[in-house]
C-alpha cells in the first residue's frame, strides 16, 4: 500500500469513529485491548529462537512509531553502526483501529519523504489540535546506549538484551537504500541511569540496515529506517 498523508488521515479519523467518544481522540488512546504480538517475538527462521516475553509485572505504557535513521560509518572498507536518531510518534489510536492499521504506517513511514513527513505531521497537528509527538529516540556517545526521551517527561536509557531476525516481509526499506530490515530487540535498562521505562521492544522494522558490500564513502551514511517500539513498565 502506498503511504500518503490521506492514509494517515484515515488511520486517525477511523480510530475516533471506532471509539465513538463524546470528545474525538487522536492520540492517547488505551491500549488496553491490544492483543499481545506473539508472531513478533519469534525467530522467522528458527522457532525455538525468541525475543524474552515482558515480565508478568510489566504493563504496556506506549506504542510509538520511530522514524528516523540508523546511521553507519566506514571503517577499513566495513559499514560500522553509529547508532540511530528518531522522532516517535503516537500510535495508540491506530492501534485502536487495529494492528494492521498500524502496521502499515509503520511499513509506510520509512518510504516517505522526510520533509513531506514532517509537513504532513504538521498539517495533521493543525487538523486535529493534537499534538502527534511522542518523543525522541537517540543514541549516547558510545554508540551502544539507545536512549529515549518522551514528552511526558519519561525516559529510558539502556541496551541490547534480546536480538531476533526481522519479521518475514519486513519492508527492505526506502530505494536506493533498500538494503533490508533491521533487527527486532528487546531493550533493557541501564541501572542507575533513572529509567521511567522497564523495557523497550523494537518491532516490525522497516529499512534501516547498512549495506552489505565492502563501504568507501566518507563520514557518516545515514539509511532511513522505521519501527514499532513496545514501552512497558514495571507495576
């Protein structure tokens, strides 16, 4: 399916006629009644291989689309990660729709141009007085530490505690970067680093991975890339 601005649309004024509130909703729906991805915790190529499942005290806080890029740096002729940038966005109300509602702003968003997503972001900000942000994803100076920062003020800095292939028929990503999907995670905190958030998933990825020849451009090559992250916390 190809993703416009209209779609995105479509996505959020369905979301309010499903939840038919009194006040319209765009953002900050409950996701309460969103089913538990199985089939994205498991290995597409090898099922005893599987993503570590939240802990029985962890509830689903957030779902938010990252867009953004994970960037690579050439080192002797190897594409080196140097961490990735995202903007996050609220998709509770898609997910109200249903999950493949969302799924395909996720598989979209990564085709996009960058300053037509984020006219378009606007546009519908405008529309509906609601403010579609949801936060930041970035990664520390070491390269190693994702961090997140969003706009209730919540925070999660960690690392790597679970790595699986991507989804069979992830999006390969945007041309002439379509060098496939990244890896689903399972992200843990970092003690002492004042985490709000107990646990991060990266789903359903969409682009993001380095090319797979030898590399021999200059400074730093940024592939764009999109995915569903899974926040939960600790009750």
């Amino acid at each position: 399916m190809r993703f416009t601005i209209a779609s995105v649309a479509t996505v959020l004024i369905g979301a309010v006629a499903v939840l038919a509130t009194p006040v319209p909703k765009y953002t900050g729906c409950s996701l309460s009644s969103v089913p538990f991805p199985k089939e994205s915790f498991v290995d597409p190529n090898n099922s005893s291989n599987t993503l570590p499942y939240p802990a029985a005290n962890e509830k689903l806080a957030k779902i938010v689309l990252g867009y953004g890029s994970q960037n690579y740096s050439c080192i002797d002729g190897t594409p080196t990660p140097n961490g990735a940038v995202a903007t996050l966005y609220d998709l509770s109300c898609a997910f109200a729709v249903s999950p493949e509602w969302a799924d395909v702003l996720t598989r979209g968003a990564v085709q996009m141009d960058p300053t037509a997503q984020l006219a378009g972001i606007q546009m519908l900000k405008n529309m509906f007085n609601a403010q579609f942000i949801a936060g930041v994803h970035y990664f520390k100076g070491d390269f190693a530490t994702p961090a997140f920062e969003f706009t209730d003020k919540g925070k999660f800095i960690g690392g790597v505690a679970g790595k699986i292939p991507a989804l069979s028929g992830a999006d390969a990503g945007k041309r002439p970067d379509n060098f496939g999907a990244v890896p689903s995670l399972r992200l843990a905190p970092k003690q002492g680093m004042g985490s709000t958030y107990s646990t991060i998933y990266r789903l359903h990825t969409a682009g993001g991975s380095a090319p797979p020849a030898k590399c021999s451009w200059q400074g730093q090559r940024q592939i764009p890339y999109a995915a569903q992250y899974w926040v939960y916390k600790s009750t």
